[in-house]
C-alpha cells in the first residue's frame, strides 16, 4: 500500500493550507459504511 511507509499519527493539522473560500466534493460509497462512513468524518473534519 501506497501508506505502508509513513505514519499517519504525525498529521499536523497546522501543516495543512487554508482553503477558505474554496468548494469541496466528497464522494462515498454505501458499501461497508462502518469504513466509509468514518473515511468521510475525517475529510469532513479536516476541511472545516
């Protein structure tokens, strides 16, 4: 897997851009909603 190799315990959320004013889609899948469903709580999260 492509995240093998790196640790995704160390996000920084300061690291990441300000993306005020910009518009954002998520596209989830219905499919095993348990995983999605926390995938897209995530992106949700890290956009606001």
């Amino acid at each position: 897997m492509a995240t093998a190799y790196h640790n995704l315990s160390e996000y920084d959320f300061n690291s990441v851009p300000n993306a005020e004013g910009m518009k954002f889609g998520i596209v989830v899948s219905e499919w095993n909603f348990n995983i999605t469903g926390a995938l897209l709580k995530g992106a949700v999260d890290t956009l606001k």
